[in-house]
C-alpha cells in the first residue's frame, strides 16, 4: 500500500504547480517531510523528486512575512518549508 501511495505522490509531483503554505496539516512542506523521511530508505528515485520539488518551490522565497503560525495553525510554514529544504 505505501509502494501504491508513493508511486501516485511521484506523478502528483511532477504536476504539482505551488505550495500549500499554510499552518495546519494541508502544508504542503508538511506532508514532504515526512514523505521523504519514509522514502530515504526505501525509494531514492522519490527522495530525488522530493528535493528538486522542494528546490523549484521554496529556495527563491523571500516574502514571507506577519505573525505566524496564526491562531488557529500548529505549523510554522516558513521553519516546515526550511526544514524540507535542509533534508
């Protein structure tokens, strides 16, 4: 079921335009996290989508800014999208 579910995260990757940046369990940083802490041992061509993802999506942003995580957010999305980064 996990080979399943990495193998549709693979083709979701390749289409998937921006990130979700926001504090709750739809940030999109998030969910990479920890999908490429279960596929560093046991899918390396994930790991490598993961990363250029994560690279295309992320390293270029300079503009977040306000008082995070709101309210009614648990996630930071600026420190979630640095730690996908530094993975």
């Amino acid at each position: 079921l996990a080979l399943a579910f990495a193998a549709r995260l693979k083709d979701y990757l390749r289409i998937l335009t921006y990130p979700i940046t926001v504090g709750t369990h739809f940030n999109t940083a998030f969910a990479l996290i920890l999908a490429r802490r279960w596929a560093a041992e046991r899918d390396p061509d994930l790991v490598v989508l993961i990363d250029d993802w994560a690279n295309r999506a992320f390293t270029h942003r300079s503009d977040y800014a306000g008082w995070e995580p709101g309210g009614d957010e648990f996630l930071s999305p600026v420190l979630t999208a640095a730690l996908l980064n530094l993975s």
